[in-house]
C-alpha cells in the first residue's frame, strides 16, 4: 500500500506495518470497545475496511467481537482474556509481543521453558540465535549462566507463562527431568569477576556469540506502532497511572540520589523523609500509622503492633549503621533483611511500599550493587516473596535478588560483547 501523509507531523500508516497482534491489543486495552472508525483513526490509517480481514481473523480465532454497536470488543472466552493479560504485560513493560508470538520464538520455547534451565544438549544450536538470546536478556527474561557451553534459565514471570500458555507450551514435571541443581553463589562469583577483567574468558565467549551481527543497532522494545497504541490506551484509561503520586515518587527517587551521592546513611528521619516525599500529596507524610493493618490478599501477612513501630525502625536503623558487606552475597543480605524488616514494621498508613523501594535502592546503591530498581520481569516473584508469603523469609527474598544480580551482570556482558568500552558496560 502506497504511504500518504497525514495533517500535522503524524505520518498515516499502511495495513502492512500493523499486525493482528497491534489490533488485538488496541481492542483489548478498552473495556468498552471500539468502533472501526475509531480503531482505524487510533492507528492513523485511511481505509477502515483494510483493518476487517484482520480484525475478521481474530474474531475467527475467538479473541474479539464484533458487538450490537458495531463495536469491537474483546471475547468473553477464557483463551482472550488470558491472551489480554499476557500482552498488557509486554505493553506495560516494553516488550515487543509481535516478536514474542512469531512461530521462531514459539519452537525455542518449547524446548527452553520445560525445564527449570537448558542447556546446548536441549535444543539445537540453530535455536540458539543471538538476536533471540539478546531480546531477552535485555527484556530481563533470561538469566545465562554461562556461555559455552552455553546454559540458561528463563526467568519465571506472568508474561512468558501467559504466553506459553497460549502457545500451548508445557513444563515437564520435575520428577520426569531432572539435572544437577545450580550453584548460584558459583555463577555469580564467575560473572561477577568477569565483567571486571576484558581478558576473562566469560567475556571472550560472550563476544564469540553476540558479536557480528549488528546487534547493537537494534532496538529490543516496543516498536512505534505498539508505542503509539500503549499511549492511547493510557490516555483512555484513568485507573493505569497515577500522575500526581508518580511525581511524588520521583522526589522522593531523586533525594535518595542525593543523598546517596552525599554518602548520608539510612536513619530514621531519612525514612521519614522518604515518605513524606512519597504522600507530599497527603496529609500523613511521615507520620506513623495509628492504626492495625491488613495486607490484602495475604491474611498470614502480620504487621508490626502499633507500640512496636518506635523500636522496630530504630532497631533497622543501628542494625544497617553497624552492617558491614565484604562481597555480594553480604551486601544482597543486607538489603533482603532492610527490605523486610520495614515492610513487615509497616509504619505508616499508606505507601510503605513505595518508600520500601527507595530504602532498598539507597542501600543497593550504597552498597556499590550495579542495579537500585526491580525489573518489571521480576516484579511479580518479588512481590510474592515479600508480601505474599505466608511467613517471612529474607533467604527468598535474597534469592530473588540474586538472579537480578546475575540478569544485571548479563547485560553488562552483552553491552561489552557489542562493543561498549567495559566500564560503560558495567555502569549501565
């Protein structure tokens, strides 16, 4: 189809450059549906009626509807909704799902998802193509252990299992595949020493795979189509974001910068502080809870008793200025317990999460770890591991950011293995 212009700087589109995936999200992100003139004017092209085949096959497949008002509207079968969940996933955090739900990506992950990691042994090397391991790498989906030969595991998340599920891809069971558990602590002492020495040959097989292929031209995101339905969606749902508590979160980021920066320790009033720059759009700011809590969804989740919340935090506080961390494992420790202590005080009435986030980032950073933010992959797992367990347990949590560590050493390899200088690569 030949390209026109469109009024203003937003160029029109032509059928060939939206897929049925870019269609589908764009129905399934309003709850109210579309009508075709809309959906066509939301994804600036001319000729409505080019959209219907598409939009035909996916009403064949039995993911949307075409209702009384000539609305498109997603399908009440469980096969759409689970497929809605699955890409508001890769929407939200960038992943490109057109990439993800190609026949290519579907056989490598019939063999890379069955099992808890895989190795060369379990798929055949031509599965194993770098632009695919770099995807998701910088999508934070795949933890590599080592290169060659070469071992990795993908990391559990909504996304990929909604995805393989849809694709119909299964786990087998652990007890009909079994390989030699993973010595993390092993893993991360080889990565960790690699990106610190150019000659290391963990680089050297890193750049054997990765280099070459132009690689470091590519953009592994959301492409522009799928930006430009992410950003309509937003506008049209209210619930997504929060502006106003977002810009409160971001003081609240860039004092623990600051500060950081400034080498100031993590006291009491600097918890305070933290929080009342989180809810500066309320009137608790910084002010204890005088009240008992629930944690929702979590019954077994106990909170501190309101008497306690005084001594817990000063307890937090001399406890991390007398922490000392001589290597990583001491250091992700250290955060694990902050992390938890503080959550499970949960001193004030509202946002001890978000302040939670910046605590652990003013430590991780302090602490010299290479990474302050949760990847979106791993936002569920860290979730769960804090606030959904039936009872405490800081080894998962340290778990958890173990293997943050490890997918952030990762790409701290690849960058290198693209030709970024080692110190950009490990500063990124």
């Amino acid at each position: 189809m030949t390209m026109t212009k469109g009024s203003g700087s937003q160029r029109r589109r032509g059928i060939s450059e939206i897929t049925r995936w870019d269609l589908f999200v764009c129905v399934a992100g309003r709850p109210e549906g579309i009508s075709l003139a809309r959906l066509a004017h939301v994804m600036r092209v001319d000729r409505e009626r080019s959209l219907i085949v598409p939009l035909g096959s996916l009403e064949e497949e039995g993911l949307l509807v075409c209702d009384s008002r000539d609305h498109y509207i997603l399908s009440p079968k469980p096969l759409a909704q689970e497929l809605r969940t699955t890409l508001s996933f890769a929407l939200a955090y960038g992943y490109d799902y057109n990439v993800y739900l190609t026949d290519e990506m579907a056989e490598f992950l019939k063999k890379a998802y069955r099992s808890d990691y895989f190795m060369t042994d379990d798929l055949p090397v031509s599965m194993l193509k770098p632009e695919l391991l770099c995807r998701l790498v910088y999508n934070d989906l795949l933890l590599i252990y080592q290169y060659g030969p070469f071992v990795g595991r993908l990391v559990d998340n909504p996304f990929l299992e909604g995805l393989c599920k849809y694709l119909r891809v299964k786990k087998i069971s652990p007890f009909s595949f079994f390989k030699r558990k993973a010595d993390m602590d092993e893993i991360l002492d080889a990565h960790s020493k690699a990106v610190q020495k150019e000659s290391s040959l963990m680089l050297k097989a890193a750049k054997g795979i990765f280099s070459g292929h132009g690689l470091e031209k590519r953009q592994w995101g959301l492409g522009e189509v799928a930006q430009g339905i992410r950003d309509s969606v937003e506008k049209e749902d209210a619930e997504m974001f929060d502006p106003a508590s977002s810009a409160c979160f971001q003081k609240a980021w860039d004092k623990m910068h600051e500060y950081v920066k400034r080498n100031v320790p993590l006291s009491i009033e600097v918890i305070k502080e933290y929080h009342q720059l989180c809810m500066a759009n309320t009137n608790f700011g910084g002010v204890y809870r005088d009240h008992e809590v629930m944690i929702a969804n979590n019954p077994n989740f106990k909170a501190a008793a309101i008497k306690e919340i005084p001594e817990r935090l000063s307890e937090l506080a001399s406890n991390l200025s007398t922490a000392q961390a001589h290597n990583f494992r001491d250091a992700l420790k250290i955060c694990a317990y902050a992390y938890n202590e503080f959550i499970y005080t949960h001193p004030f009435q509202d946002g001890n999460s978000r302040t939670a986030r910046i605590i652990l980032a003013h430590l991780l950073n302090h602490l010299h770890m290479p990474f302050e933010k949760i990847p979106y992959s791993f936002e569920v797992r860290f979730l769960m591991v804090t606030k959904g367990l039936k009872k405490r347990d800081d080894n998962e949590l340290r778990l958890v950011l173990e293997e943050i560590y490890l997918n952030c050493l990762n790409r701290q390899e690849l960058g290198y293995a693209l030709g970024q200088p080692l110190a950009a690569a490990a500063s990124n």
